[in-house]
C-alpha cells in the first residue's frame, strides 16, 4: 500500500506532462479564403482563452471617428495586447463573434482582416446591431483564442 500511493502520484504527474507537451493542432475547415474566415477551426490541444468584447476605445480617440479601418486597427491592437498578457498573438484565434452595426462593412471588415491572419482564417460569426455601448463605434469583436 505504502509503494501504490507513491506510484500513483508519479504516474499522475507523467500523464499531466504528456497532456502539457501534446502539440496544438488546428485544422481549418471549407475556409473562405475571400472572406478571411473558414466555416469552423478543429483544434487538438492548448488552452483556450475566452476573451471579452474589444472596442476601439481609449487610448485611441482617432478610432472614434466612424471610420472602420481605424476602429479595426486599434480594436486588433488592443486584443494583441491581451493575448500577449496570457502569452499568445492573434494566429492563435480560432473563432471570433463580431458584432457590426451594419452588414455592408463586411465585405471591408473582411478585406482588413485578410491582412491580419496568415496561418489561418479563424471561424466567423457576424451579428448586426442597432448600436454599441460608445455612438460611435461600428464594431465589437468577442475572440477565442487557443494558446499552444
């Protein structure tokens, strides 16, 4: 009994670092390459992160003009700045909930984005709304992000 504890315990921390060392696999399903965005992201391994809603919001008071590219910009940079804190970057995004106060930027949103993920398109979901907490704001974007 006094050797099954001991055995027990090792074998426990020899899974839990096999699980740790197990390689993050992402698999992109029917991606839309025009559209920067795949239908859905398969993902084996990681930790997932779950982010909040980003806003183009302070310190940027350029983004607040109405203008998507720079509401883009500074909301894609302040979600770097997050995934960098839990120790990732945006190639680790695997679905995103973006929520657009009108359909027709899409096409723009998409176009902007295309830029931005070059291992991969993550899975996109686009939901119209009348407004955002700030008048000024057209988007708000809620990612998913699995940290290898």
């Amino acid at each position: 009994m006094k050797i099954a504890v001991p055995l027990l315990v090792v074998l426990s921390f020899s899974l839990m670092d096999a699980v740790r060392a197990q390689e993050l696999k992402k698999e992109f399903l029917d991606p839309v390459p025009q559209d920067s965005r795949s239908t859905a992201v398969k993902v084996r391994g990681g930790t997932l992160l779950f982010l909040a809603g980003h806003t183009a919001s302070q310190p940027r008071p350029d983004a607040d003009l109405g203008n998507l590219d720079a509401q883009l910009k500074a909301t894609f940079d302040k979600i770097k700045n997050t995934l960098a804190k839990a120790g990732g970057t945006v190639d680790d995004i695997v679905s995103m909930s973006v929520f657009i106060t009108d359909l027709r930027l899409v096409p723009q949103f998409n176009k902007l984005t295309k830029e931005l993920f070059k291992k991969g398109y993550p899975a996109v979901t686009f939901i119209e709304v009348s407004h955002l907490a700030r008048p000024q704001s057209l988007i708000e974007i809620q990612p998913i992000a699995v940290i290898p």
